[in-house]
C-alpha cells in the first residue's frame, strides 16, 4: 500500500472505518463532532502522523491518533494499523453500559399511560440522558 502525502481528514475517517460513508465524515466534521486539539475541524483538512482526533459519533465518543495515511477503504484488520484508540477505559465502559440499562415496560393490558405517568417517564429519561 503506498505511502500518502497529502490526505483529508474526512477520507481519513472513513478508510479507517470510523464512518460507514464518506458524507457521514464531511457531515460529522461540518456539525463539529470531528476536533483536533479541541478545535473543530473542516472536512478539507489535512492529517499528519500524530495527530489526535476527538470523534463523537451518537452517543460514542472516541480518541484515535493517527500513525499512518491511508487513502483507500480497506478491511478492518489492515485499518487498525493505521490508527492507535486512545479512547479513555471509562468512556468506553460507560458506552457499552447504556446498551445493558434496563428499558422501563408498562404491564401489557394496563392502556396509555395518563399525564402524570408520561411526566414520570420523561423526567426518568431526561435524568438518565444528562448524567454528566
């Protein structure tokens, strides 16, 4: 595979597969969740060996640093060795966590809920959402 000089940050992301299209990576980088030392990056931006990209993909966050170019879409195994994850234990826990959360379920048979029981479901939901 040969060796790329110049490389653009969205083109980056989805050869690594951090993004399953590259318009998923240009959307992200345009709305801000793609940042380069806590500044947000343009899509035509260009990636060096070394730097550390902070990605917010939904819920997911992510610290990946680059130590290779890699200009073309390739298996997930050859990808791995162009970025290192940084991504914070905890951070990564946290996101795995929020698929094992218990769902509240209403008894089947016991109809809508009434006004005060949706107040309760989204005042649980807004709680379990911003627990930061």
């Amino acid at each position: 595979m040969a060796e790329v000089e110049k490389l653009r940050v969205d083109k980056y992301l989805w050869a690594i597969r951090v993004f399953k299209t590259r318009s998923l990576a240009t959307e992200a980088c345009k709305a801000g969740r793609v940042k380069l030392d806590g500044r947000s990056v343009k899509p035509s931006a260009l990636v060096k060996v070394g730097d550390s990209y902070q990605i917010q993909k939904g819920l997911e966050k992510k610290v990946l640093q680059v130590t290779g170019l890699l200009d073309k879409r390739v298996d997930a195994k050859t990808a791995a060795a162009f970025y290192e994850d940084l991504t914070p234990m905890e951070e990564t826990y946290r996101y795995k966590s929020m698929y094992r959360a218990s769902v509240p379920t209403r008894d089947r048979g016991a109809g809508r809920p009434t006004k005060k029981d949706r107040r309760e479901i989204d005042n649980l939901q807004h709680d379990w959402w911003n627990e930061d």
